[in-house]
C-alpha cells in the first residue's frame, strides 16, 4: 500500500507523539506502544529522538549577564534620558514641519491672485518687478 | 516564612543589598522562563531587567497574597507576553508584512511543514523550541511553565491571572498543537 515517493511514515508516530508531550495516554494505548517499538526500529528511534529533544530543551537555558540593582538602575536612567532626548527631538521636527507647511499654505493661498510663486513670497512690493503698481505701463515711457 | 517576611520588608525599605540578593536569587529563573517565550537573547536581557525595575518601583504595592517567587514569575511572564504583543503589532504594520503574499497570523496558525522548516533553516533551534514558536503567546506561556518549571495548574492560573479551567485548557491546546506541528518533522527526520 505504500505509495512510492513517499517515506515510510508510521501510523504510530502521532501516538509515540502524544505519549511522549501530552502523557495523557490511555494504559492500552501505552501497552501498544511499548510493544510497538520492539518490533519497529523506526518508531524506537523517533521516541528516542523526541526523548532526547524534550531534554535538550528543558536543560538549553539561557544566562543573561551579572548585573547589581545599581547597575540596571543606572541604564534605566539613561534610557529614559534618550527617550526623552529622542522625544524632544520628535516634537521640535513635527513643529517646525506644521510651520513649513502653514506657511506654504499660506503663500500659495488659491483665493489671493498671485502670478507666480516667486510673488507670493515677495511681501516687499519692490520686488514685485512685474506689478504695474511699482513699475507703472507708461513708466519707461515718460 | 518570617524569614521571606523581613526580605520583603528590606526590600520595601530600598536596601541594595536585599535587591542585589534578589537578583542573584531569581536572575537565573526569569532568563529562563523569559527566554523560553520569547526566544531572543537581546530582549532576555532587557526584559529581565526591566522586571527587576518594575520590582524595585512597585514592591511598595506587593500586598503578598502570593509568594515571592509566584508576584516575579507573574512580573516576567507579563513581560514577555506584552513584548509578544507589541512585536506583533509591529510586524503586522510593517511594509513587509503588508506587501508579503502571508500574514503574520497566518504563517503561525498554519501547521503546515514549511513554517518548522523555515525556522529550522533559520535558527538552528532543536524542534521543541521551533514548534513552541508556532504557539499563541498565552498558550506558550503557559506550557513553558507546566512541562520547563514544573508548576502545578493552580500556580500557573495565579501566575497568568486566570482561572484553573482556562490553564488546563491552554495547557491541553498547546500539547495538541505541538503534536500536530512536530509529527511532520518526526516523521520525516527519521523515516
């Protein structure tokens, strides 16, 4: 029954499974197990894979480095310091970007009649060379 | 147990002596238990200590209707669980999971063979610490704390602030869960 490109997996594997992280095995089904694996090399050697798996993971533990109460206090200082830096810093770029930008939109006012954007940012009328006001249509011919 | 008494009153009372004897006393459980859930050595060290912050500015609140050692388990597992959250808050707002073809769930709750695999290749964990990655936080937490420290389902509710029923339940879905993930790879790791 063996399909060919597939390995030859088990049925019992998913109950070696169960036993081995749930425990929660009935005590036949345990029965069956144990006289499954003497019989399947396959089956012994998954359990005995899994057995060891479940060890190396509860002994793999990982140490963080020594430290004294002073000492985390201390980074928490400077932490909360570069919060409150990075923070400030945050706030003054947001503000000054909200200025840019009220000031662009208040140069570039659609309702104010303005000929080009170098206009709306002239306030000084003198500067206004194309206005007739400052230089009048007969001005250069007088 | 006047003994715990008089440290939890030292504490109280802000003396580095009793916190440094506090750290070298639970230091090794909480890297432990902090770095079984979230499988980072970085954020074990920062969240570890951030526990022992939160320790020294609210002992002053610890009313000790429960032991130590169960208020710092709790302290910690908190930790983990809410640095959990926030990394999936910010994986699922990244540009990456936006544009990627799966979502962030999606990849964890699939218990396809790919997704152990894709761990495997990535970090070379052994296959109960990959498969844990797949577990939902609580589910993690919880599980850690029955099979790595052993604590009964009564402890672990008062550590999770749940109820007993809620820890079995967690407790029983994690085991499934894990069984389901890990078959493929058993299987095909051996046969």
């Amino acid at each position: 029954m063996k399909e060919l490109n597939k390995p030859n997996i088990c049925q019992m594997t998913e109950l070696i499974l169960q036993d081995t992280i749930s425990g929660n095995l009935s005590k036949e089904q345990q029965i069956e197990i144990q006289e499954h694996i003497i019989i399947c090399e396959t089956c012994r050697l998954q359990q005995a894979k899994l057995k060891a798996d479940i060890d190396n993971w509860r002994e793999s533990s990982y140490q963080t480095k020594a430290f004294t109460i002073a000492d985390i206090l201390e980074n928490s200082r400077k932490k909360k310091l570069r919060t409150k830096r990075q923070l400030t810093t945050a706030t003054l770029f947001a503000a000054a970007s909200l200025g840019f930008g009220i000031a662009i939109g208040v140069a570039l006012d659609p309702s104010k009649p303005s000929a080009t954007v170098y206009e709306a940012f002239a306030d000084d009328y003198s500067l206004s060379l194309s206005s007739d006001e400052v230089f009048p249509v007969d001005f250069f011919n007088e | 147990m006047n003994q715990e008494k008089a440290f939890i009153q030292a504490l109280k009372n802000k003396e580095e002596e009793a916190f440094n004897q506090l750290i070298a006393m639970y230091q090794p459980l909480l890297s432990r238990v902090i770095f079984k859930i979230v499988s980072d050595k970085d954020e074990t060290q920062d969240l570890v200590q951030e526990v022992f912050i939160q320790v020294w500015e609210s002992i002053a609140f610890f009313k000790e209707e429960s032991s130590l050692k169960t208020w710092i388990y709790r302290l910690g597992i908190n930790k983990a669980l809410s640095y959990l959250k926030k990394k999936d808050i910010r994986m699922a707002i990244s540009f990456h999971t936006w544009f990627s073809e799966k979502k962030p769930t999606e990849g964890l709750s699939s218990s396809n063979e790919s997704t152990l695999s894709d761990i495997f290749r990535n970090e070379d964990h052994n296959a109960i610490s990959a498969a844990l990655k797949l577990l939902p936080a609580q589910q993690r937490a919880a599980f850690v704390l029955s099979k790595q420290e052993g604590l009964s389902n009564p402890e672990i509710a008062t550590v999770l602030n749940t109820s007993i029923s809620a820890v079995e339940s967690l407790v029983f879905r994690a085991k499934q869960r894990l069984v389901k993930e890990l078959l493929p790879y058993y299987q095909n790791k051996i046969s």
